[in-house]
C-alpha cells in the first residue's frame, strides 16, 4: 500500500473515529459487499448473541434480553435505546420515602410484619378502591403484596384449586409472559386468545365458547394492557363480569397500570370518571393493584391483592384438596401468601400506605405524576412511524389507542422475532410480541419509561438508518 494511500485511510478513521468513539466502533460502520452498516459493531453483537446460548434471540425472555443488552453495552460502549424492559422512569414519591425512613427509625426492621398486612395499609388500599374505582371492600379483604407477582401467584395457587373439574386460566392476551411462567412453575393449566379480533360484541361469543366448557376456573387481563395498551370498554367488561357470574369464574383482574388511560382524567378522588373495573358487573373478581409504574416504587416490591366481599367469604370445599381451609381469602392468606413469604417488608408497607393516604386526600396526584409517559409514547411513535415502522395495536374499537406506558409496532418484511435480532444491530432492544400471547407476530412490544429526551434524536438517526437499509 502506497504511503499515500495509507495517509488517506488513516485520515478517515481519525474522521470517524472523532464519530463513533472507538475502532470497533468504526468497523461496524464500515460497508462491504456482504455487510450493511449498523451503528453497533456487527461482530460484536453477532459473538454477544453467541454467548448467550439463546437458539432464538427473539424468543428471549425479558430478563434474558435485558442480559444480552447489558452485554453488547459493555463490550461496545455504546448505550442502547432500552425499550425492552418495564422500569418505571421517573423518581419515586418522597412521601413514601419518608414513610419508610420514619417506619424504620422506630424499629419495625426487628419484627416480622403482620402476614395478612399492616392495618394502616389496608385502611388506604380499601379507601383507593372506593375513590378511585367506586368500589366498596373491606379492608380485611385488601392483602400487601410482595409486588402484582407474588399476587398473581398466590391467587393462581387457591382461585385454580376452588373445582376439581376445572383446569386453570383463560388469558386474554396479549399479556404479561410471566404469568404463564407461573403457572408452567407450579403445574397448571392455561388457554389463551387474542383479543384484537374481538373486541365490543364480538368478545361475548368468544368468551363464552370457552367459559361454556366448564374447564375455566380463573380469567385474567391487564387494563390498560400490557403490552398492546388497548384499554376495555365498560360494555366489554360488563361482558367479562356477566359471563364469570353465569359460568363460576373468578376473574383476575391486573391493574399495574392503574388510571394510566391518559384520555381520561381518573386523578380526582371520589369524582368520576373512575377507572373502568369488573367490579361494576360481577362479584367474582380478584383485583391486583400495583405500586410499581402508577406510584413509580417498583423497586421496594409492593403491591395488593385485593378480594370482592362476597368471593373473600366464599366457600369452595376443592379448597381442602390442598389446604386446612375451605375459606377463599383465609385460604389466600395462611395457605398460599404464609407458603411465598413471612410477609411483605415491614417499612414499605408504610411507604405504601403513607401514598395511598395523600392520593386519597387529593394532597398526591398520582396520575399526574406519571402522564410523562404519555408525553414519550407520542414523540417516540411519530418517530417510528416515519422511519417506516407501523403501529400494531392501534385502535380501542374505534378509538385511537392511547399514548401510555407501552406501544407496539412492526417494520414490513420482519417477523417479530427476526426484528428483535436485527434491531440490535442498531442499538435498539425490545421485546417480540409473540412472547405474550399475541397472534400479531410481525409485531414488538416498546415501553416508553427509560427513554429520556436526549435520545430521541439518536432513536430517530438509529432507526432512519435501518429504514435506509431495509427498504420497502
């Protein structure tokens, strides 16, 4: 090679290098005949997919793609457009925090915490419930949580062994892939169906063609959805709720993101509108509340099981299968919940119910405090859509979805599994729909809450080059 010629080569690294901050860097920038340029080194992340051991990358679980990106993150340097994981993104409440401060300074941290929860916590949660939902329960049947996933647990445990000629849970999907893992984990039964082609009417005969089998002990969805966000309507959750009395099914009914539908405004308590709830139309119905995203505390690992008044002192005798108790909210308690935990952790339960209690008296606007999400769900679907993906879920019947927590979207060409793999290579990281029960599998699902305002410029440079290399 020529001194010239080698001038000139080095001349452009230095050039791109000032760019792409290091070498390998600049190798995953460069074009040949077999490779498109990736603003990640492409070696890297092919040897980093490798390691991983996954046959397929877009089967991934969440944590496993969380694990692979922290990877590729570290080798290469370059920080990824994180939107794979649900990680609330905003500080949490200091009004929790000094709860929690206060709860320790005065020595809870040396005794165990009362098992079905601490008085105080069960006090706000039942209020919530009222104020927020329109819903009377007692605050006996209000149980803390070590998180919404110890909750689902516990009640899949009791609410799938109530008749021993039932068989498990019906999903209706898309939803939350760990809890089919619990329930794969502890043995049980599931069935699943997308709900995008039957929403309004069309949900009543679909449900029923599997309530009206009689193998059906338990429901289960999220409202607003993860990870589609759509969000039930009263009419279909009148048709949830009629169909669980008429058959003896216990709907499960997942509220992580709780008042997170930004259309309405469900902040003021006491006031309607109030979160849409089953509740209204049936008395079979097991809520899971959530402090993690609407109270953004997910790290303190707190949540609610919440129980109707009727279903907390049903008797179901399939229950003495497996437990001393027949009693469905004394079974909850002291033979699943006492079987997971010794109880959820003494101070956060104040933190906890320190929250509930300034929401309930209007001095905490937890909705408010969370509708940033909705804010970076909007820039960041226009900047996707005009890179030449498109929206997968994208309509409440005939309603624009809502800008929330979550979105999904699709690139022509792809299936949600090979877009999962290839989008790494441009420093983008989501999860394939095709995990959580959906029969859209072109599709990915996003979560909105990591993504900071700095980095939507390098999402839109990131995604224009995929578009620029996979056009349509």
């Amino acid at each position: 090679m020529s001194i010239k010629n080698t001038r000139k080569k080095f001349g452009i690294c230095l050039i791109i290098g000032k760019k792409f901050g290091n070498i390998n860097n600049f190798v995953a920038k460069i074009k040949t005949t077999n490779m498109k340029e990736t603003p990640i080194n492409s070696e890297i992340v092919k040897t980093k997919i490798k390691e991983s051991g996954l046959p397929v990358i877009g089967n991934a679980t969440i944590r496993e793609l969380v694990r692979l990106v922290n990877r590729i993150e570290m080798e290469t340097g370059q920080k990824f457009i994180r939107m794979e994981m649900g990680v609330p993104g905003l500080n949490p409440p200091e009004i929790g925090i000094h709860a929690e401060i206060d709860a320790l300074l005065s020595g809870v941290a040396s005794k165990y915490p009362i098992i079905d929860g601490i008085p105080e916590l069960k006090t706000e949660m039942a209020r919530f419930i009222k104020l927020f939902l329109d819903i009377d329960v007692s605050a006996d049947n209000c149980i803390p949580t070590v998180g919404s996933m110890q909750g689902a647990m516990a009640v899949f445990l009791v609410a799938n062994r109530t008749d021993r000629n039932k068989e498990g849970t019906l999903f209706i999907d898309p939803g939350f892939p760990v809890q089919k893992q619990q329930l794969k984990v502890i043995g049980q039964d599931f069935q699943t169906f997308d709900v995008y082609n039957y929403r309004g009417n069309k949900l009543k005969d679909k449900l029923e063609s599997y309530f009206a089998t009689g193998k059906i002990s338990t429901v289960l969805y999220s409202n607003p959805n993860n990870p589609s966000w759509i969000c039930f309507t009263d009419k279909e959750l009148q048709i949830i709720g009629e169909l669980a009395t008429k058959y003896g099914v216990i709907v499960i009914e997942d509220l992580a993101y709780f008042g997170m539908d930004f259309r309405k405004d469900y902040s003021n308590p006491g006031q309607p509108p109030y979160q849409p709830t089953v509740a209204k139309y049936t008395d079979n119905w097991v809520m899971l509340v959530s402090s993690s995203k609407a109270f953004s505390y997910a790290g303190q690992r707190i949540g609610c099981v919440v129980i109707s008044n009727k279903l907390y002192n049903f008797r179901f005798p399939d229950l003495k299968r497996y437990f001393s108790s027949d009693i469905f909210g004394y079974t909850l308690i002291y033979g699943a919940m006492y079987a997971l935990s010794a109880g959820v952790t003494h101070s956060v339960q104040y933190g906890f119910a320190a929250m509930l209690k300034a929401a309930n008296e209007g001095k905490y606007n937890f909705v408010e405090a969370v509708k940033e999400y909705g804010r970076r769900a909007h820039i960041m679907k226009n900047i996707i859509t005009n890179a030449g993906f498109k929206i997968v879920y994208d309509k409440d019947e005939e309603d624009l979805i809502a800008d929330g927590f979550y979105f999904t979207f699709a690139y022509p060409g792809f299936t949600g599994v090979d877009l999962v793999e290839e989008l790494l290579y441009y420093g983008v990281s989501a999860i394939s729909l095709n995990i959580t029960g959906s029969e859209r599998l072109e599709g990915l699902r996003a979560c909105v809450s990591q993504i900071t305002d700095e980095q939507f410029l390098v999402l839109e440079e990131r995604l224009n080059i995929f578009h620029e290399n996979h056009p349509y």
